[in-house]
C-alpha cells in the first residue's frame, strides 16, 4: 500500500517494512516543502533515531505507509 499525497503530508511519522517483520519509524523532521507550479510533487525531510536522515517523496512513497494506516499493527 503506497502512501497518497494527503497521507504524506496529514501524518507525523512514517513507516517503512523491515525484514523481521516489524516497521521502522521515520518521523517528520522539518516542513513539506510543495511547489505551485508541480502540485502532485513534494518533500518531506524525516530522521530515523539519531543520525539517519533522509526524504519522502514521490518517487519512494511506495516504500512508506502512514503510522495510523500500519498493516502491522505497531503503528
């Protein structure tokens, strides 16, 4: 289940599956960043723990579920 633009940008964390079965938390770590001129594009800075950040765009939201909408149940 990929993540939708209003999920990305409604929802304080995210998840992504780990391969024991269980999800890592990324959470939010700034502002979405949207652009007027591409609407279905944006950017959302996040951190998992302390040191590991990265981005959720369109172009890996399929890797991403919302914390709320977790298949796993740990969200």
């Amino acid at each position: 289940m990929a993540l939708t633009r209003v999920q990305a940008l409604r929802s304080p964390a995210f998840h992504v599956d780990a391969d024991n079965g269980k999800c890592d938390r990324w959470r939010r770590n700034g502002n979405t960043q949207t652009w007027k001129t591409r609407p279905d594009d944006f950017r959302i800075p996040v951190v998992y723990g302390l040191r590991n950040y990265g981005q959720v765009t369109p172009a890996n939201a399929d890797r991403f579920h919302a914390e709320e909408d977790c298949p796993h149940g740990n969200g």
